[in-house]
C-alpha cells in the first residue's frame, strides 16, 4: 500500500523503494545524504527521489528475497509515522527545501 502513496506523490519509475537491496556509487551517496532531511521511515525513498532529481539512473534488478512476515499486523502509529515523513520529503521538493542544483 505505502507503494501506492509514493508513486501518487512522486510518480517514481520504481515498483517500491522499500523491497529488495539497493547499490548506489559512492559519489551519489556523498552528494544525496548531505541534502537528505529524513532518518526514519522514509529514508530509503527520500534517497531514490533525490537521486533521480539530481539526474541519477536507477535501474531495477529482480533478486529472489525469501522471509517471513511476522504474525502481528504493522501498528498504527508506525505507518502514520511512515506517511508523516514521506509528506515531509514532498514538502520539501515542492517548497525549495532541496537544494537541487
């Protein structure tokens, strides 16, 4: 479902920024995580939207993942969490919180 929201508000080329393993250059992280404004929730996507506005390619490769989901259902507070940071990133890109250059 988190899925969904981010690509309505970003419109990302991504099926999710939250599965599967990420590789990135050492130059790209340099440059992003001194812009990055979240730790929480929200970092993993934080990171792929700036690296794409800042022109970066990122290029999704399949891998077989295998886990099991805990019994329990993900509490309400967390995903609230999860929204509240991920609108703080959209605040953000539209206000000239980043300075995109």
């Amino acid at each position: 479902m988190y899925f969904v929201f981010e690509k309505i508000l970003f419109r990302l080329p991504l099926s999710d920024t939250q599965a599967g393993l990420q590789a990135y250059r050492r130059c790209v992280l340099e440059k992003v995580f001194q812009m990055m404004k979240v730790s929480g929730f929200a970092f993993n996507m934080e990171l792929v939207v700036l690296s794409l506005r800042l022109g970066y390619k990122l290029k999704s490769v399949p891998i077989v993942l295998k886990y099991e989901r805990p019994k329990r259902g993900f509490p309400t507070s967390k995903m609230l969490r999860m929204a509240w940071d991920t609108l703080r990133v959209f605040y953000h890109l539209h206000t000239g919180g980043y300075r995109l250059v």
